[in-house]
C-alpha cells in the first residue's frame, strides 16, 4: 500500500513548516491533562483522522496512537495520540511546543501545564533512588 492511498499526504514542505502546522492543529485539537503526578498530551480525533495521530507520533518519535469504538452509535470511532512518559514529555513534547505552538488559549493553557510538569520533572529527580 503506497502513502497516499493509505491517508498519508505527502508535502516538499520544509519540516519547519509541517512542525508549525502541527503546533497551529494542537492550538485546536490538542489536550495537556495533569491528573496527579501522572501528565498527559493528547490528540483526540474521529478515527477518519487517524492520519493527523500517526503524523504526531511519526514526526515526534514518542508517545502512541490508540483506536476506540465509538461511544455512542451516532458518534464516530475515535483515535488518540497521547504521550505519558515524562522523559518525552520534558524532553520532546515541551521542546517541540515552546517552538511551535502559536500564541493562543491553549499556549496559555500549555505555559501553566508545562510549569507543573517541569517542576514535577525537578523534584522527581531530587528524589533519593534506592
């Protein structure tokens, strides 16, 4: 099966490009949740767009791209992108949004997630091993 047919568009944009405008579609469609000491970055789309989730994690090189039936029978199938790991989320996703994401709600939204998660990151390794 070749890329396109299998949802995949190909571009000769510059990857800064496809990078800006994956931070421009997490302005509209991306998730940063804290629930604990457990942080979360997410894409949740209808499973017809599951090729946005796979270019998160293609181009991102972390994080998973789950499938879940619909919830309701006149909703859509779902797909999520999500990144769990701490270490991706401090050494990639945080990197990748302070350059990328645009100024918006959900940068705002973002700044506040990413001082929790940074400060969570230092005491986590403060911690005594053993």
């Amino acid at each position: 099966m070749d890329e396109e047919s299998a949802g995949f568009i190909t571009t000769d944009l510059p990857a800064t490009e496809v990078a800006d405008f994956l931070g421009g579609f997490v302005a509209a469609e991306g998730c940063f949740t804290r629930s604990g000491r457990r942080f979360r970055f997410a894409v949740c789309l209808a499973a017809t767009d599951s090729a946005m989730c796979r270019a998160f994690a293609d181009i991102l090189g972390c994080g998973a791209v789950h499938r879940y039936p619909r919830r309701r029978s006149h909703y859509d199938d779902e797909v999520v992108f999500a990144v769990q790991s701490m270490r991706d989320l401090v050494a990639i996703v945080a990197p990748f949004m302070d350059a990328h994401l645009p100024a918006s709600y959900k940068r705002s939204q973002y700044l506040v997630w990413r001082a929790e998660l940074l400060d969570a990151w230092e005491r986590r390794s403060r911690r005594p091993r053993g």
